[in-house]
C-alpha cells in the first residue's frame, strides 16, 4: 500500500487492463466511462454517502447510459443476477446523439 508506483499506470496501460478484463471493479468515473465505452461488464462501489460530490459525475454517467443498477455501496451485496450481463445498447445511442451535438456545436463554432 505504501509502494505508490506499484499501482500507478499509464494511460496506455490503464485502458489495456480495462480492455482485456472480464469484469472491472472500480469506484473512479473513468474506470466507469472507459468500461462503458469498451462494453465492458463492470460494478461501481461507492462508499459513505452517495450523493456526494466525488460521485456526482459518476452518478450522471450511469443514469445518463441508463446503468444505475451498476452501482453499489461497499457495506452492500451486490444484486445483480448476472453481473457479467449488461445491455450497452442505451449506450450506444446515447453516445451516437451527444457525438452528433459536439459535431453540430464545432461546425458552428468553426464557421464564424
């Protein structure tokens, strides 16, 4: 625990781990955004309150991508029947409609 370079990864390697793993466990927003973008089965714990501001982003994320179930407090069992078993498709469509808003807003941007 005291060795901080044992857990420090890249970003190369952070996303390799994320790619290549069957199910991630994490409590960050970016573990939550990358295994959502990489349809990766994952659960969220989150500690103490779970209103707090910390996991305010990752709250939207998941409510955004319509995955809330994903997440869990530490003090509770996990109950999902099959946590490896996730349906991306409200993802994908999400993600196709706010790409299409950031293309509009920088082509709009970009003509002034």
């Amino acid at each position: 625990m005291n060795n901080f370079n044992h857990y420090a990864t890249g970003i190369e390697e952070f996303l390799y781990l994320i790619d290549h793993a069957t199910l991630i466990c994490t409590n960050s927003f970016h573990g939550t955004a990358f295994s959502s973008l990489l349809k990766k089965p994952f659960i969220v714990y989150r500690a103490g309150n779970l209103r707090t501001a910390r996991f305010s982003r990752v709250n939207s994320l998941l409510e955004l991508f319509g995955l809330s179930e994903r997440a869990t407090d530490l003090k509770l069992k996990i109950d999902l029947d099959d946590p490896f078993k996730i349906d991306f498709s409200r993802c994908e469509k999400v993600l196709s409609a706010e790409r299409e808003k950031a293309f509009d807003f920088l082509k709009n941007a970009l003509r002034r």
